[in-house]
C-alpha cells in the first residue's frame, strides 16, 4: 500500500475589488486573502506545489489546486494514510488506516 502524507497549506491568494469605482482609502487597503488548504501533495515543483484535497479509493484524485511557491506561507505535515486497499467500501473498514507522524 502506498503512504499518503496529508498537509496543511498556508497561502496567500489575490484579492479583487468589482466595484467601478472606489475612494482612495478603499483602494489603500485591499491586501492579499490568507488561505489554508488542507490535501495530500501530488506534485512538487520550484515554481509550484500541487495537492490533492480528496483521495478515492483506487488512487483518482479531486478538489486539485495548484499554488505558486511565491504565495505559500508554511507547509505543515498532519499525518499520513496507508492508501485504503480496494474493496473496503470505506466505513468501518478504513478503522486504523491514520498513524500519525
């Protein structure tokens, strides 16, 4: 079975503002949005990381994203899966699967 290590992602995403206009003082003060994204990482690249938030059971993979190393604030390990083995349908089969770092 293959390891699945599950991080946390802090990162900072761009922020717009759809209004037509705006004062000078709202303009001022629009910063980064902080985000946290939380999956398994599929791919680690200079320029980029790209992680998983959902995992089936026969390895597809949904809810992708990837950020730019640029935007990422920290990168924390929560724990790792033995990938679930086909067949155990989830539910009281998964029992056991989290060992933690």
């Amino acid at each position: 079975m293959q390891q699945i290590t599950w991080v946390e992602v802090t990162w900072q995403d761009i922020t717009g503002h759809d209004a037509p206009w705006v004062s000078t003082e709202e303009a001022m003060s629009i910063q980064p949005t902080q985000m946290v994204s939380v999956g398994t990482i599929l791919r680690e690249r200079d320029e980029y990381l790209v992680i998983a938030g959902t995992v089936d059971v026969e390895g597809a993979y949904g809810n992708i994203n990837a950020i730019p190393r640029g935007c990422i604030k920290a990168v924390k390990a929560l724990g790792r899966d033995e990938q679930i083995p086909e067949g155990t349908g989830g539910g009281e089969g998964t029992k056991g699967f989290v060992e933690k770092i």
